[in-house]
C-alpha cells in the first residue's frame, strides 16, 4: 500500500513499528482528551474532546497511510459514538450528565470535574483502538461499519478500566465501579 508522501524522505515503518506508534498516540490523545474534560463549561467540554477526537483519527489515518477528511472523519467518529453508546448506555449517561452537571454551583463543579475527564480519556481510548484496529486490517474511513466492532468494543472498555484503575496493592476509595 503506497501513499502520498506522509513524512518525506522518511523510510516506511513496520508493523511493528506502526502499532506502537499508534498505540502511543491513543495513550496520549486519551490523556489529552481527558484534560479536555476538566473544561469547566458544560458542553464546550464535549466539543473539544470530539476535537481530541478528530485530531487523533487524522493523525492514525497518516501512521497507517488511510486518507483522511475531516467531514468523513466526524461523521465516523459519531457513528462509533453511537456504537458506544449502545455497547454501554451507563457510560454514555456518566459522561452527559458529567459534563452537564458542572452548570450547578458549587457541588456541581467538582463533580464534573471528577467524572467527565475519566469517560472522555475512556471514550477516546476506545475510539483509537477500534481504528488501529481497522486501518491495521485494510479498512478505510469509506469502509468503517461500527456494529462490527461492537465486541471489541466491549473489550476495549474493559481493557481501559483495568489499565486506568488503581494498582491491586493500594486501597483506594475511587467510587468508579458502576455497572
């Protein structure tokens, strides 16, 4: 698969090479989108993680060589938002109501800030590995199909909770065991 120069003069990566790049990048997109959690105004939250979001599909699109535009991209982002969202409606739920519950003075603030940046950096974490997934496989943006991901999906979920989770050997009080 050749593409247009995506770093010229730069010599093609592994496989190998390719998945940890990747999987680096949704580490730090997830941190970053995260951090947009903590915005303080209801919904302006939501917008810049889903600019997290696009930012991190455009970049794995250039680590796997898929062309990438940023109104396809959205509309792919949303349709896998929408996966999500049926794969665990508790998270979809925590995560609204995260961001709107920072509207009410005081308690809400602090609420807010405690729930939204964990299920944005999950949401995200999500949405990286479905697409390494796919491009890893051929796949494209034109090909994408959600419902055939909903079990890795769910996988996925999993796996960022136990990687977000605190260690076995510390007792923690995180309250974050729903579901």
């Amino acid at each position: 698969m050749t593409t247009e120069s995506i770093d010229s003069g730069t010599a093609p990566m592994t496989e190998e090479q390719r998945e940890e790049a990747a999987s680096q990048l949704v580490d730090r997109f997830s941190l970053w989108s995260g951090a947009a959690g903590l915005i303080p105004v209801p919904l302006i939250d939501v917008v810049a993680v889903g600019g997290v979001q696009l930012q991190m599909l455009r970049k794995l699109s250039e680590i796997y060589g898929v062309p990438f535009t940023d109104n396809r991209g959205k509309s792919v982002i949303a349709s896998l938002a929408g996966a999500i969202i049926s794969a665990s409606t508790a998270n979809t739920t925590a995560l609204t109501f995260g961001s709107l519950i920072k509207g009410v003075p005081g308690i809400g603030s602090a609420v807010g800030a405690l729930t939204m940046p964990v299920y944005s950096a999950g949401a995200t974490y999500v949405i990286g590995r479905v697409f390494m997934k796919h491009f890893a496989s051929g796949g494209t943006l034109l090909d994408f199909n959600p419902p055939d991901y909903r079990e890795f999906i769910k996988t996925q979920q999993a796996r960022f909770k136990r990687k977000s989770a605190p260690s076995a050997g510390s007792s923690s009080t995180a309250g974050t065991t729903g579901a």
